[in-house]
C-alpha cells in the first residue's frame, strides 16, 4: 500500500552498501552481499522512507543481523 518506498542498509561505520528505490510492488531487497561479494555475519542498520497512496510519510530504522 506505498506509491513510494526507499529502503537503505547501512554497515556498522555507516557506509551506504545497498540502497532501493521503487513502488512497493517491485522491490527486491537486499541480497545480503556487498559489491558483489557475501556481507560478513553482522549488525547492519536499515532504514526505510515511504509514502503511502494517502500520501502519509513512514519512516523506520533500526537494526538488522546477518547470519548466514
């Protein structure tokens, strides 16, 4: 129910390594690598923005653990 969503993950110094924009339908979602390459095991900060159809922004943060 978004017309628009940015999602971005962040490593633990704050390095942007992955970042998404499109409709709530198209997302893919982070695949868990890092310029091609498997992420190491670890905290990583997510943060989305979104607007809904009524035109009401979200936005959320917050961690997110790999493990593979």
């Amino acid at each position: 129910c978004f017309e628009d969503v940015k999602m971005s993950v962040y490593d633990t110094f704050g390095s942007l390594i992955y970042i998404e924009n499109g409709k709530d339908d198209t997302l893919t979602g982070w695949d868990g690598t890092i310029d091609g390459r498997p992420a190491e095991n670890g905290n990583y900060i997510i943060v989305v923005e979104a607007t809904t159809y009524a035109g009401e922004t979200i936005k959320l943060n917050g961690p997110v653990t790999l493990i593979k």
